[in-house]
C-alpha cells in the first residue's frame, strides 16, 4: 500500500474538507494502531510510515494546497515513498512523540541538551511622530546573563560539570508501562540532571550552581518607520541566557504610540477633521493643516458640501515592509453652524435668506402662514 498510489485523505479516513484538528485526530488514531511498538504485524511499521508522511503533508498548510493542485507531484515531484518530507522531524518515531510527549522503544533521546533561556518583554511608549518617522531607542533593563566567574558553567573555577550517574548522560529516563494498546515506553527528563546530562558536584560561589547573574542591560532599538500600536519587535539573543550554558532567548519590544492631539491614524492613512464656518463653505478659503512634516496649506474651494474629503498624497504613514510607499492624510471638512448670533450676523442671514427665497426664523413666521 504505497502513499504515491492512495489519496492522502482516504489513507487518513478523512475528507478533503477536513479541518486540521479532524486531520490530527486521525492520525493518532492510526499511530495508536500502527505503532511497531504497539503493533507487531510485519507491515504495522510501513502503514505508520506512511499514516505519517500523510499527516505531514495534510498538516502543513502550503505543502497540502500544493497537494490539492497538484497531487504527490506538487509536494515530492512524485517521487518520495514513505518517509519522504519529514525536514521538521528526526524521523516517525519523533512524530510519535509529538502526540503522546515520550519517545517510542527506539525513538531518537533528547540528549544533554541546556535548555534556552526565558524571553523577555520590554514595553517601550514612542511619540506620534516617532512612530510614523522612526527613531532610535536606548532601553535599560534586567536580565539573568552569564555569569562571568565560571563563564556559565555554573561549577565552581577549576573543576567542570560531570555526566550524570542516573541518566549516563542522556539527559532523559525511560519507564515501562502497559496499556490497553500494549507495552509503551514513556520518556521523561531526567530529575537529577533536569534533562542537561551533566550534573555540578561543586558550585560556583557566585551564582550558585546557575551558570546565570541578574545584571542591568542597556541596548539601543532601531524603531522602524511606520510601526503601529501593539507591534513588537523581536531581538534574537538578548533575552535571558539559560542555566549552564543554554542559549539566550529573545526580547520582545512591544511598542505603544502616543495619540496625536488632531490626527487619527488608520493603519497607513491618516485622517484631519477641518472645521470651517457657513461663510468659508460657501464662499472657499485656504487652511493650515497639521501634518507630520509640519503645517500644510489646504485650499477650500467655493462651494464645498460638509463631509468632503481633499486628500493629501504621501502625506501618511509609510508602510513598515514597503520602502518609499506611504499613505495618505485626508481632511474631512466639517461645516460649523454657529449656536449664538449677534444682531449684525443675524440681519445679514436674514437678507441672504429673503434673497434666496428661502423660508427662516421661529414662531414669528409660523404666525404669519397661520400655523
């Protein structure tokens, strides 16, 4: 039964409309029947095999869109028989330990390795204007790093780490035991060592056996041009270093922008709300408009209905992977009818109205058409 002959959703048991949590259900239900260590049928090993280049495909978005298009063809050239396509795992084995958190007898051991250090998150608040500019940043910190006395080995200067007596050095232990679906080797860090493979039999006075000291860090941050509320930026290495030797995690720097006092900002658009009486509507005016290069005059031509809009080109917010590319600022005109006259003003509405034909005042002209 070759995978390169079968259709991929049959051999999971799923449709093609199938959603990834119905694909992943499948396929532990097939290495649960098919597991060699589980199932002792001469092909169980081949049907895993291919359950597993199955579900690999049909769980990775663009290799199973490919698939859909374009069948085996489109993932392998048609060529890979079972086992083809596993670059995100050592083998089926380490499938079988993504699903149920242990390796299966004979599946690849986790080795001594450190474990990486923690992330770390640095909220950092930017002006308006630095935000839709880009700027630079110096931003002080704490953070665990190596410590300098023992370089991170956490054993005191002079002496080293040694392998593990309890795990030999493998980092990991294996226990037995049987279930419903037969013998089931779990697999588990080992609680000596925590998994490292090497244990301090003397600590460095000075961080204590941690490889690691609390220091204060300062590290200057390139803020890109046109960086958006809430958006991070990540810096590989600079977060925590991990104990005896593991590497350094990542800072996340997670930006936060000031409003402007006038502007509102839509993703790379930028909207002005100009407020202009009855008077500069009708009869057009020019206005100074705030922009983030500075003022900007706008001219309001004769006539202008409230709610138009005159747009500003490149006057936005340039958009943070496209260089040269920016936004827009619109200015929207609001139209200001006054609340309060004086005697003056009133008069001359009044005769512009009389002249227009137009029906104004209360209650006194009411009265006149005996309403």
């Amino acid at each position: 039964m070759a995978t390169t002959e079968q259709d991929l959703y049959k051999l999971l048991g799923v449709e093609r409309g199938a959603s990834d949590a119905e694909i992943k259900r499948a396929f532990r239900k097939l290495a649960q029947q098919w597991h060699p260590d589980v199932n002792k049928d001469p092909e169980a090993e081949a049907r895993f095999k291919e359950a597993s280049e199955a579900y690999q495909i049909l769980s990775d978005p663009e290799r199973r869109q490919r698939y859909d298009m374009f069948g085996r063809a489109g993932v392998d050239g048609g060529a890979g028989g079972p086992g083809a396509g596993f670059e995100g795992f050592g083998g089926f084995s380490d499938i079988f330990d993504a699903f149920f958190g242990g390796a299966a007898g004979g599946g690849s051991a986790r080795r001594g390795r450190p474990q990486p250090g923690a992330d770390l998150r640095y909220d950092l608040r930017i002006t308006f204007e630095e935000a839709v500019k880009g700027t630079e940043k110096e931003i002080d910190f704490r953070v665990l790093g190596r410590c300098e006395t023992c370089s991170g080995s956490g054993a005191k200067p002079g002496t080293q780490a040694t392998t593990c007596p309890q795990c030999e050095g493998r980092g990991e232990v294996r226990s037995v035991r049987q279930t419903m679906l037969g013998q089931m080797v779990n697999v588990s860090a080992c609680p000596r060592c925590r998994g490292e493979g090497k244990i301090v039999e003397t600590s460095c006075a000075t961080c204590k056996g941690d490889g690691r000291t609390e220091r204060k860090r300062s590290l200057r941050v390139t803020i890109p041009a046109g960086i958006d509320e809430g958006h991070q930026i990540r810096l590989t290495n600079e977060g925590e270093v991990g104990a005896r030797g593991g590497p350094a995690g990542s800072l996340y720097v997670a930006v936060h922008v000031s409003p402007h006092a006038s502007l509102k900002r839509d993703g790379t658009e930028l909207y002005y709300q100009a407020r202009v009486s009855i008077a500069q509507a009708a009869l057009g005016t020019r206005l100074k408009v705030p922009t983030v290069d500075g003022d900007e005059e706008v001219e309001v031509k004769p006539g202008t209905q409230p709610d138009t809009e005159i747009r500003l080109r490149g006057k936005g917010v340039p958009h943070v992977r496209r260089s040269g590319s920016r936004g827009d600022l619109h200015v929207l005109v609001d139209v200001v009818v006054p609340t309060k006259l004086s005697k003056k003003q009133r008069e001359s509405l009044e005769a512009y109205a009389k002249d227009a034909g137009e029906m104004v005042g209360g209650s006194g002209i009411r009265e006149k058409l005996g309403l």
